[in-house]
C-alpha cells in the first residue's frame, strides 16, 4: 500500500485531520501517528497541538499533562494557535465521587515543577497562592501558564473570574509589565480574543467552590482596570468582552488610542450604562467592525433613551464602520415600541443615515420604531439607510401570532 505520507502535505494533513477525532474534549495522545515516521511527526504534531480546547466536567490531569507536555516541549508550545478555556477557574465540576480532582494526584515533584514553571514565565510571587488555588479545585495557575507559555498562539477564548490574579499577571505581562522578570512577553502574536468574565462572586463560590474550604474568597470585582491592558496588545485585531462594565473607561485607559483593533464585539448587562461605551469607541479610531448584544430594555423607565444612548454611543465611529450589529434580547412578547412626536417625550430618529461606510447592518427592529414622526410623514427604512450598504438584516421578532400590536406589519411597511 503506498505511503500517504508521499503526497503533498497539505492533501496527507487533510487525509490526517479526518483521522483524528476533533470533537475530543480532552487532549488526545499523538504517540502512535507521531511514532511512524518522521514525516507523520511533522504533520501529526501540527494538527494534535493546533489548538487546545478545556470545558468544565473534563478532568483536571488532563490539562496538567498538557500543560507538562508543552513546557518540556518548546517545540509543541509553538505550534499552538487556538486556546479556548470555558472553565478557566473551575475544574472536575461535575465529577463523579470515584474521580479526583487536580491536588489529589499531585506529587511534591509536581508541586516544585508547578513553582518552577511559575517563575520561568513570570508569575514569580504567586507560587503558594497558586497551590491554594488548585487544592480549591482551581486551575486558574495553570490555565495562566499555558496562555503564557504559547509563542504563536493567535486566538484566546476564556471565561474567567472577575479580577483573577492570575490573569491580571498575564495580560500585564503581555504588554510588559516593569515589574516582571520575565524574559518574553505572552500573547505577542494574538489577533482574536474572547473575554467572558464570570457571574457574581456568589454565584461562582456556589457553582465550583466548598463552601467550608474558601482561601481566595476577597479577589473578584470589576475588571476594567485589570483588564485595561488587553485593548493595546500589538496585533490584536478582534475583541470580543461579555459583561464587562465600561465607567471611566477613558480615564482607565488613560486615553491612550487603540490602534490595532479592528472589529469589537460587547455584551452588555442590566448594569451596564449604554453611554459608558461612548469612552472605548472614542478611542478605537480605527474600528471597522461593531457588535452590540444588549439586554431586553422593555423594563427600564424609558427604554427608548436607553437605546438612543446606544445609537449616540456607536455614532462616534460613523465614519470609520462598515459593519454594525445592534441585537437586543428579549425576556417576554416584544411590544410595538410608541413613535413620539416632537415636544413629546424623547425625539430622535434613527441616525444609520449618517453612517456613511456601512455595507452591513443586522438590527432589532425596535431600534428603527423609536423615532419622531416628522409632521406625519411615514417612516420609511429606505430612506435611513445609506447608498454604499450590500446587506440588511431584521433580527427576528417572534412569530406573528405571538407579537403584539401588529408589530410585523410595521415591519414590513417600513421597508
């Protein structure tokens, strides 16, 4: 039988990537396709280690053998690309009670590798409150070491606690914090990343802690601050923050322009203030992509002023977007917005017109509906919408049958 390997590499790394099962959620061993030739080594070893992916319920040894195997291997540490971490602090969450989590199998060999790799990269100071984390069944320490340890990584997706030590040494080492010792900085190749910060701190402690074997229980708040060095990463390109509290961002940022960036998405909460977000844009000159995901405003005082502060937010890169998103989500039946006329209530309209680049807009309809209604002449899209746009999307509003007040012929009359 003739060797696949004799093809060219990229049709014998498409015959491979078929091979192996990427649906895995634990890292899976390369032994056997890396041990037939030197040629399977090459092309194996980029598709085993191209990206890394940990969810919660995977078993704790198997980001600690990862994690070993890529600090030996300098090698294998560079051909990672993608690292996407939905459990960055928790671990073995919903193990069965025969399973052990990540302290139980640690050796004291283990534990002075820990320490040792911790200095290496740069989280020197942290080593006993890295061991205190993982005897709490967090693998925030290693989680940190991996996207540290990772020279050509390119896309970082994670969910992490509010102000994690961990993390917050990470990205200040990224940018190169005067205080470190380390001799590389991380996360230098980085073009998209994917920032979730986690719930409450008393939801988190419900979710994955003991209740009675709490030893970091002060460190979570708001993570602007902390977080504040991610936007100047050289290369990054797309970012992408959910439940991330903008106030002062300006002032945090010490109004420092964001040149790199590209594209941003935001996923705001009920605590979040839409005009806060006007600091951030104001300062990302040139942005070319927006996403906004809102919550359901229907039960704030005057939900139309709420979103009228989204538009006047999004406004102050008019000139520079050519895909903006506006998506709000809905916790009931979505009512006809009222249209008020001038001298009642709030009055604007629409401004998508003065958006001049714009050749993609996907938007809830009830962005559209909150205008005035210029001496009773009927509102028509069209006439909002600029003459460079290619596509126009209305995300759904329900099923005619469940939305009120004939709110789909409103939408169809507008167009």
């Amino acid at each position: 039988m003739p060797d696949p390997a004799q093809l060219p590499v990229e049709l014998f790394s498409s015959i491979l990537e078929n091979v192996i099962d990427r649906r895995k959620n634990t890292h899976p061993s390369p032994i056997v396709m890396r041990g037939v030739s030197h040629r399977w080594n090459q092309v194996s070893s980029r598709l085993f280690y191209q990206s890394y992916r940990y969810r919660k319920g995977d078993k704790a040894q198997s980001v600690w053998d990862f994690m070993r195997t890529i600090f030996t291997n300098p090698e294998l540490a560079s051909l990672v690309k993608t690292l996407d971490i939905r459990a960055w602090g928790c671990c073995d969450n919903h193990r069965d009670a025969k399973s052990t989590h990540l302290f139980e199998f640690m050796s004291a060999d283990d534990e002075d590798f820990l320490q040792e790799c911790l200095v290496k990269a740069g989280f020197g100071g942290l080593e006993a409150q890295a061991l205190r984390f993982i005897a709490n069944e967090d693998c925030a320490p290693i989680m940190a070491l991996l996207a540290a340890s990772m020279p050509n990584l390119r896309k970082l997706f994670v969910q992490v606690p509010k102000n994690d030590p961990f993390f917050g040494r990470l990205i200040k080492l990224a940018v190169g914090d005067k205080d470190s010792k380390s001799c590389t900085r991380p996360l230098q190749k980085l073009e998209k990343g994917c920032f979730a910060v986690q719930g409450d701190y008393d939801e988190y402690r419900r979710m994955c802690y003991k209740a009675d074997n709490l030893l970091h229980f002060d460190i979570y708040h708001t993570p602007l601050k902390e977080m504040a060095p991610i936007f100047y990463l050289p290369r990054l390109k797309s970012l992408t923050l959910v439940s991330s509290l903008f106030a002062n961002a300006k002032e945090i940022l010490k109004f420092r322009p964001i040149e790199s960036l590209t594209h941003l998405a935001v996923a705001l909460d009920h605590r979040a203030n839409p005009s806060d977000l006007r600091d951030i844009l104001e300062l990302t000159r040139n942005l070319t992509s927006l996403w906004i995901n809102a919550p359901d405003w229907s039960n704030v005082p005057n939900p139309h002023e709420t979103r009228h502060a989204i538009w006047e937010s999004a406004a102050v890169r008019k000139d520079t977007l050519t895909e903006l998103r506006i998506y709000e989500e809905r916790q009931k039946e979505l009512v006809e917005p009222a249209v008020t006329s001038r001298g009642q209530g709030c009055v604007w309209c629409c401004p998508l017109l003065s958006f001049h680049n714009l050749t993609t807009i996907s938007i809830s309809p009830e962005y559209l509906f909150a205008i005035c209604d210029h001496e009773k002449q009927p509102f028509k899209l069209e006439k909002h919408l600029s003459s460079s746009l290619e596509a126009l999307t209305l995300y759904p509003v329900g099923t005619p049958e469940k939305t009120s007040n004939n709110l789909w012929d409103k939408v169809v009359c507008v167009m």
